[in-house]
C-alpha cells in the first residue's frame, strides 16, 4: 500500500468517511461483541491515539503491541493469545466486507470456522475448497480465505513465538478434518493496493452502510 502507509497505518486508510478499522469495530459491535484486541505494529502509535480504549465506540479495547515488521496473522494469534478467550474471532484489518459477524457460530465443531469468499480478479486460484461444510486443501472449486474466521486456542498448541503465517496451520488442521466453513457470497474487498482503495472510495456510500 505504499506509499499511502509511510506515514498512516493500514487500518487508519479511509474508505468514504470512515478509517478501513472503523468498519470492523461499527459491524462487530452490532453483532454484540464489545471486547476487542487489536494487533498494531508499523505506527501502531497512531492507531491507539485515534482509537484510544474504544470507548466512543461503545468497545473496550486492548491493545497487542508488534514491532514494526510485525508477526504475520499466525504469530500475531499466538503473540495475543494470553488476552484471548478460549474460542475468540479474528478479522483481517485490510479486508472490507458486510459480512454479518453474528452468524459466526459461538460452539465449534473443531478447532476453527472460517468463512469464504469467490475469488477476486488479484486471486484467481483461490486458497481452500469448501466441502460438505467443512473447509479442505483438495478438490474444486477452490475459494478464497476472506481473513474472517473463528478459532480455538488448541489450534495454536505448541507453537513457537515469532513471525509466521496463518495458512499452513489451517491446512495441518484441515487434514484431520476440524475445520469448518461457510462461502459468503455478499461484499468483500481485499483492500491491499492503492487502486483497490481508489476503487472502493468510488462507489456509492449505501455499499459500505
């Protein structure tokens, strides 16, 4: 997203009038969850300061800090994972959607729920197949992860701190079968250039109510 984050944070980047992270604290709000953990790294500073302890929100947030090369997702997960309940929800910050996070189940029947999305233009391959409910690394039509998902502590067992990323953890718990799935197939951007973001601040407002 450069050179859009050299001085703002992903998350602080506006879509309309509103910061890309306002949309996801507004939308998890409504679906009832109120404590929120944020990763920050790279001028995670100036997120704090503009979010402070989410208050205004009507959330109360805590915050995990990262370096500024920070952890990926997977070891951003582990990084927080003292600050989370056994079962807990994580949400990408540089995905866009309306996706209606109260339809995320609260009992898993595994280790994790993830939801997918059609594939993007940018993506074209897809990431996981969805089958008979549950998310697999073979098969077709291959879908595409939508950085949404809801996961147990057990699936982060014996991992070691550091940087490392999400999707290989996934796969290892796919092949024992605990991971489940849904395919949305309502609003969602990966808002991860420049002209994506063009894009999305072009359409009419009613997309991102």
């Amino acid at each position: 997203m450069r050179p859009l984050t050299d001085k703002t944070p992903k998350p602080l980047l506006k879509i309309q009038d509103k910061c890309l992270i306002e949309y996801h604290i507004e939308a998890l709000r409504k679906a009832g969850i109120q404590e929120l953990i944020i990763n920050t790294g790279w001028l995670g500073q100036k997120i704090e300061t503009f979010l402070q302890d989410g208050t205004r929100y009507n959330t109360r947030i805590t915050y995990s800090r990262e370096p500024a090369i920070a952890y990926e997702t997977g070891g951003g997960i582990l990084h927080a994972l003292d600050l989370l309940s056994d079962t807990f929800i994580v949400v990408n910050g540089d995905v866009h959607t309306d996706y209606d996070y109260s339809k995320l189940p609260d009992t898993l029947k595994g280790q994790a729920h993830i939801v997918l999305v059609d594939n993007p233009a940018h993506h074209p391959a897809g990431d996981f197949v969805l089958s008979d409910g549950y998310a697999a690394n073979e098969g077709q039509p291959h879908l595409t992860f939508s950085g949404i998902g809801v996961y147990n502590k057990t699936l982060f067992k014996g991992r070691r701190a550091g940087k490392f990323p999400l999707e290989p953890i996934l796969r290892e718990a796919m092949q024992h079968h605990t991971v489940t799935a849904e395919h949305y197939k309502g609003f969602w951007n990966d808002v991860g250039t420049p002209e994506r973001l063009a894009l999305l601040n072009d359409m009419p407002s009613a997309r991102h109510d």
